[in-house]
C-alpha cells in the first residue's frame, strides 16, 4: 500500500472477489473510502454507475485512476453518514419499497455498462454446482435469458441505505449489468430469508414502479436456485414448488397469451404514423399494403402487440430512436410478429416479436454464425442500448435485425447450387460451435414424429390407394429402423428453403428464422430442403431432375457416404410423410390432401428408379464417414 499512504493513515476495512476496500482513519476531505479493483473493466463499470444520474442514493465518486500492475482506484466519499447502520437481514416490511427501487433501476440505460453477454455462462457454471438438482436444471434449459434490465447484482443486506428503515439506495456496484430483473429480485427474497408471504406485494411493487410486467415463473424459477445454492429449509422448498405448479410456464417454455381487450398505448409521435398491414418490398411503400387508422385505441391482440412494440422499442434501453415515420406489418408470418420500421435518417430494421416457443441460445447462435459463415448470410442481432440483444414486449421476447435488400431464391438449377453451398457450409459448423452454444442445441430426430401415419380415410381415395398407402408406411418404418448408423452429423437448419431466404446484391445468400436449428445427420437436413425446392416451393409439382441437380451440387461441396446416398429415397419418402401431417394440421383443403398423398405414393413406387439416378449422378463411392455422435 506504499503508493497510496499520500491519502493518509488507511486500514483494510475487506476483500473479497479482486477487490481490496481501504478506510481512511482521519480523512482531511469528503474523500473516505478507496476501492482497489484487479479487473479494470469492473472498475469501469462501478465509476460509470456512480457517475450516472439516477433515482436512487449511492456513493459520490471522487476520485477514478489506474494503479500500477494493471490495477485501478476508485476513491469514494461516505454514503452511510447519517443514514441508519447497516442491516443484517433485509427487514419483511421493507420488501416492497426495496422493490420499487429495483423496479425504477431496472429502466435506467448507461452505455458504459455492458449487457450480460455472458449471463448464459455464468448460469451455467450455477446449474453445474448444483449436483442433485436434475429438475432445476432442467427448467432453466428452457429460460430464455433476456438480459433487459439494468441489474445491481449483488442485494447483500449490507449493501443497502436505509433511512428510517426505508430503502433509498445502494452501495457496491461493481457486479451491476444488464440482466433478468427477475434474478435481482430472487436475491432480494434470499436476503430475507425467502419471505414468500409478500411475493405478490412485492411483484405487485416493482411491476408499478418499472411499468413492466414480471415474469412471476421465471422470478420463481431463480428463488429456488438461491433456495438451492443455499440449502434452504424443505418447508421452503415445498412452498417454491406449490407456488411453482400454479404458475403457467416462462418465456421460452411457452408464449403468453394476450386477451384481446381495449388497450391504450402512448406511442411517442403516434399521430404522424400509421400501420401498414403487407408485405414490404425492398423499396419505400407497395401497391399491396393498405394503411390503418392510427386511432391508437385498439382491441385487435395482433393491433396491441404492434403499438406496444413501438412504445418498448422507443426505450433507451432497447433502440430509443423515437417513433418510425413508417411501420410494416409483414402478413406472410403467422407465427410471430414481424414488423419493418422506417426512420427518415436511420436504416430500415426488422423487429420479431416471438409469440411461441424460442431457444435460449438461439440470438448468441445467430451472432456467431454472422460473423463466420462465408457463402451464407445470416443477420445478427442488433445489440441494443441494454448491451443485449432482447427486449421485453408485453412479456414476450423482440430481437431487431437489419433491413436486408434482395430478391426471392429461384427454384431453379442455378437456385440449387447456390442453396446446396450455403447449407454444405452451415452443417459444417458443428464441430466449430463454441460448447456454450452446443448446450440446449436440440436434437433432429432420424425416426419418424409419430407412431401412426397422417389419417387419410377421409379423403375418398380409391381402395387400392389406401392399401398402397399402408404399404408405403410399413415399408418406411421397417426401412428406417435398419437405417445405418454412420451418418455424418451437421448443424441443421431445419427449413432452409426460398420463404427463408434471400438472394443479395453481390450474389450471396442470406436465410433467417433459425428456431428451428438442430444437430443430428445432414441428411435430414439436406432432403427437407430439396423437398422443399423441387416440390413444396413449386406449388407441389415435383421436379425429380431439379432434386437430383440439388443433390448432386451439394455432393460437389459435402461429399455424401455410401450410407447418405443409400438413405436419400427413404428419406424423401419420410419427408412427404410429415409434409402430410404438417398440411392437415394447417387445414388445407381436401384436393391438396388427395393430390399430395398420390405424389407420396409414386415417390414409393420409384424408390428402385431414384435410387438408380442417385448412383448414375451421384457415384456408388464408398467414402469413410465423418465421425458422427
């Protein structure tokens, strides 16, 4: 301590975590406290805090250098004078004021605080500490991590500032990030001895003073960690898991359902713009959208769901660039919300709001893979003012992505070739991936979805159609069942075809909507997407010599094995019969069902005929396969 005696006599008040705290005995300023930080980047983050304007107390910040040895100082003055002594335990009472201030801090956007980029990880390393608590573990495989709320991160008792026994601040910020609210809010109940009594005055409390709904799930799902890590009582535990049952499941788990009641929604400059329901093109307007009245008092969910979307979006915490001068609905997707928005003097964006199901991992996927993939484009995620890439909207997740000029993929020869390159490279991820983005990473299974085939007795089909049919399904069943066991595995895409593509200006090709992405044999992959390019895209009239060129272009990039190739009839086979059970389940009409069903029949009469054309195109080699799992 030799380079810091010129501040006068010190002594060491704790250290803990690469930082050292020192007390100046007979300060001759306001200066009082000096902090000794082993990582600068902690240091940093701790003085931008305090040199934040925020709602709550905390310490001035009087002095920020660097240290020899690639230490640095922070120097502070006393924020517990006059203000009641420290606590030992966070007092019930306090719980919902304690809350509201957690609540307000959660909105606050600081650019120099990064988000959570490794939240994931650190979880992670959480879980694996856990060695009994399989169930948890589980559970938090399908938390989507959102990364939303600026968090303090670590709720000690002795961290508060009380006065008169009520909360007005915090002190030690080296740990504060952009994380799930809900995790700050768990430690708040470990702190006080998991007072479950008050959850809902306490949800009730934050959700008033951010403006936000809570996920109550996932708060409950981060309790029973801290419940875990320290060894809470079986009564406590008992009482997570009742609540826990009567709580519907998390974001990433499944959607929430939105009631479609009037809803008012204060959209910043909402009277100089109005939603336009189409699908844009690459130019400003289209002949095929019509304009919405923007009365901003709506009862449609889809309606709610935009107007929300654009007031979260408005937060400096998400982009904070005020309202759009246009906004697109995108009407070909059912599934989520997907919005183009227009600003005179910034890029075009899309913004996603999930309403099903999203992986947690898919958003870091995503960021990889736009930075390493050569002959695919894949957008990544816009990094928002939270230093994350997620925004919560009516509590569900939104990720914004670049505006992207193209025309559609052709399903054509010179279509084929540039998929084949793309998807060759995208399966020849897998071994790269870093092991935090493996973890999760779903399975694509080789058997079929389910035991019993699409029902098709409802189709008028001729008695010899139908025995055809079973025919056709015993004969996949038996023959995926000896399926070979040497199938090279990839990273899979799942539906990569022309809906989720697009062909850019310098000749790349760029695909989107990763939700499906999976490991497992690259020839699952490979026959869904010709599926869809010889078939599916051309409005269900197959193209045999359009599937073989596919094929044969993707084996120019990814030599097949003797396996793959022996496979590729069975699997084409397979495909239609899922394609069946994909199309009833969308309510299409009878004539499609029937036309369908005698394409999948002659796709089993030409088995012999396919295979034939793959060994004249393709070569009968005998190439070792890649290791597979």
């Amino acid at each position: 301590m030799k380079d810091l005696t010129h501040f006068g006599p010190l002594e060491e008040h704790a250290r803990h975590a690469g930082v050292q705290v020192l007390r100046l005995l007979a300060p001759e300023t306001s200066l009082v406290w000096l902090k000794i930080h082993d990582h600068v980047d902690r240091a940093q983050r701790e003085a931008a805090l305090l040199n934040a304007s925020l709602p709550l107390a905390r310490p001035v910040l009087v002095l920020s250098e660097a240290l020899p040895k690639g230490r640095w100082l922070l120097g502070m003055e006393d924020a517990r004078a006059g203000r009641d002594s420290a606590c030992r335990r966070l007092p019930a009472e306090s719980l919902p004021a304690m809350a509201g201030l957690l609540g307000r801090l959660a909105g606050q956007h600081i650019s120099e605080v990064p988000g959570g980029r490794h939240r994931g990880t650190q979880l992670a390393a959480r879980l694996e500490r856990l060695k009994q608590e399989s169930a948890l573990k589980e559970a938090f495989k399908g938390l989507l991590l959102l990364g939303d709320g600026l968090c303090h991160g670590d709720l000690h008792p002795s961290n508060w500032l009380m006065e008169a026994g009520q909360p007005v601040g915090l002190l030690d910020w080296a740990t504060v990030h952009y994380g799930d609210p809900e995790a700050d809010l768990a430690r708040l109940f470990a702190e006080a001895g998991f007072d479950l009594l008050e959850l809902d005055t306490v949800v009730g409390a934050w959700q008033l003073a951010r403006g936000h709904d809570l996920d109550q799930r996932r708060l409950l799902l981060y309790v029973c960690l801290e419940a875990s890590e320290r060894k809470a009582s079986q009564e406590v535990v008992e009482k997570l898991q009742e609540i826990l049952d009567h709580h519907e499941p998390s974001l990433g788990a499944r959607p929430r359902k939105i009631a479609g009641i009037p809803i008012t929604c204060k959209v910043p400059g909402a009277s100089q713009i109005g939603v336009q329901i189409g699908v844009p093109g690459t130019s400003q307007g289209t002949s095929q959208s019509e304009k919405v009245a923007p009365d901003w008092i709506v009862e449609e969910a889809s309606d709610t769901e935009v107007l929300a979307l654009l007031e979260d979006l408005d937060q400096p915490t998400a982009l904070g660039w005020g309202a759009p001068s246009a906004v697109w609905r995108f009407g070909r997707h059912a599934c989520n919300l997907v919005l183009r928005l227009d600003w005179p003097d910034r890029p075009s964006l899309v913004c996603k709001l999930y309403r099903k199901p999203v992986a947690p991992w898919l958003f870091a996927m995503e960021d990889h893979l736009a930075g390493v993939l050569r002959n695919l484009h894949v957008p990544g995620p816009l990094l928002l003012g939270s230093g994350g890439w997620l925004l919560r909207s009516l509590g569900r997740p939104a990720a914004c992505y670049p505006l992207l000029a193209g025309s559609p993929l052709r399903s054509d020869a010179p279509g084929a070739s540039l998929l084949a390159r793309a998807l060759a490279e995208l399966h020849a991820c897998l071994d790269e991936l870093p092991p935090v983005l493996r973890v999760g990473l779903p399975e694509f299974p080789l058997h079929l979805e389910q035991d019993l085939p699409p029902t098709i007795e409802d189709l008028n089909l001729a008695s010899n159609e139908l025995e055809a049919y079973s025919k056709a399904w015993a004969f996949l069943k038996s023959g995926l069942l000896e399926a070979s066991s040497s199938l090279p595995e990839g990273l899979l895409h799942g539906s990569l075809n022309r809906d989720h593509t697009l062909l850019l200006s310098d000749g790349t090709l760029a695909c989107f909507d990763l939700e499906k992405l999976s490991f497992g044999p690259r020839i699952l992959d490979l026959v869904q997407s010709a599926t869809y390019l010889a078939y599916r895209n051309r409005d269900e009239v197959p193209d045999p010599a359009l599937w073989i060129h596919f094929l044969g272009q993707y084996n120019v990039h990814a030599l097949l094995n003797r396996s793959e190739k022996t496979l590729l009839p069975l699997l084409l086979l397979r495909c239609a019969f899922e394609d069946l059970r994909h199309m009833r389940e969308e309510g299409m009409p009878h004539a499609n069902l029937r036309r369908h069903v005698r394409h999948l029949l002659d796709f089993h009469h030409n088995q012999k005929n396919l295979q034939s054309a793959l060994r004249h195109y393709l070569g009968d080699n005998s190439v070792s396969p890649k290791r597979s799992r």
